[in-house]
C-alpha cells in the first residue's frame, strides 16, 4: 500500500529529528530546525508530535524496537551451529562492527547525557539492547552446555564475559574518541575474544 502524505511527513519529522538531536544533543536541538530539515512546516511538526519530549520519545522507542530484533537476529544462528567457533567469531564480528558505527555511538552518547531527564528512556534502552542480548546469548549457552559443547555453570555471566571480550575496548574507546578503529582491529577484538572465551568455557 502507498504511503500516505501524512505518514511521508511524520517519518520525515523523524528521519529530521533523529539527525538533530544527533547532532546537538536535547537540550540543543530545536522543533525548528527539525521543521526545516524535513521540508515541513513547525505547525506540521506538532500535529504529529506535542512537543520535543514526545518526539524524542519516539525516536528512542523506534530504535529499541530496532535494537529487540537485531539481538534476536544475531544469536539466532547459535541454535542449531554445527561449526561453534566459527558461529561465535561471526556472532562477536557483526556487534562489535555494528555497536561502534558512529550514528549508533552517537546515539547511545544522547540517551546516557539525557538519562536523568528520560530515566525509563534510559532503562528501556539498557533493557532491550545490552540485557536482552545477555539473556539471548545466555539461553544458547545453557542449550549448548546442555548439549556437551560448553561447560558454563552461569550461561548469563559467560554471556556477559563473551559480549565484554570483544566489544569493551572498541566500544569503550568509540564513546570518548570519534576516531573510528580500523576494520582489522574491530576483528581482532572479536577473534580474540572469542578464543579467550573459548578456553575458558568449551566442554
């Protein structure tokens, strides 16, 4: 079905929007900057939303939604691996490539800065991004330790150590460093990561 006009209007209020909050922050961003950016005009903007809080809101919304089914995407592979070490090496290679793009990066940067202002924003997005891709990974590793491939006594905290392995320095650097690392690098992380983990945990 086509896309009505109103609908082509708000998802460019919220294409605009996501940009400028980006780019100043909350505090800084403006409705009419927002306006001018998605070719529409201020009264258009506050017909969709009420007001800045709101439009914020729903960008935050939309992109833990996002992030829900992309942890959902990434471990799903785990279920039925037959090559494990290769399946982690893939599964460690596309977070840490995916969690420091510098639009996400970015973004995780607006929502801890406006934690106090947004609270249950901030604790939606710990929830349906790191938390639920603990919890993913840690019921395929009680699946696997089930099955004889891996001995983790607490398949939660072998999740969290798996993550940790292979994103906290890219992810940890990206935060205070625009600078982005060289794919090589990223990789590195993530296949080494996988390999300390590995000796710890492999049955």
């Amino acid at each position: 079905m086509e896309e009505g006009r109103s609908a082509r209007k708000r998802r460019a209020t919220l294409d605009a929007a996501r940009a400028v909050f980006m780019r100043h922050g909350y505090v800084g961003a403006s409705m009419d900057e927002v306006a001018a950016l998605a070719a529409v005009s201020k009264q258009t903007v506050y017909k969709h939303f009420v007001d800045k809080k709101q439009l914020f809101a729903e960008i935050i919304t939309a992109d833990i939604r996002n992030a829900e089914q992309q942890s959902d995407d990434v471990v799903a592979g785990l279920a039925d691996t037959t090559d494990l070490d290769g399946d982690l090496r893939e599964i460690a290679r596309k977070l840490v490539t995916v969690v420091t793009q510098p639009h996400l990066v970015r973004l995780r940067q607006v929502v801890i800065g406006e934690a106090d202002r947004f609270p249950d924003l901030a604790r939606a997005w710990y929830a349906s991004g790191p938390e639920r891709g603990y919890q993913r990974l840690a019921d395929r590793f009680a699946d696997l330790t089930e099955q004889g491939r891996l001995n983790t006594p607490d398949p939660l905290l072998a999740a969290q150590q798996f993550l940790w392995l292979a994103l906290s320095v890219p992810l940890n650097r990206a935060m205070f460093d625009p600078e982005p690392y060289p794919r090589d690098e990223l990789l590195k992380f993530a296949d080494e990561g996988v390999r300390v983990f590995l000796k710890a945990y492999e049955a």
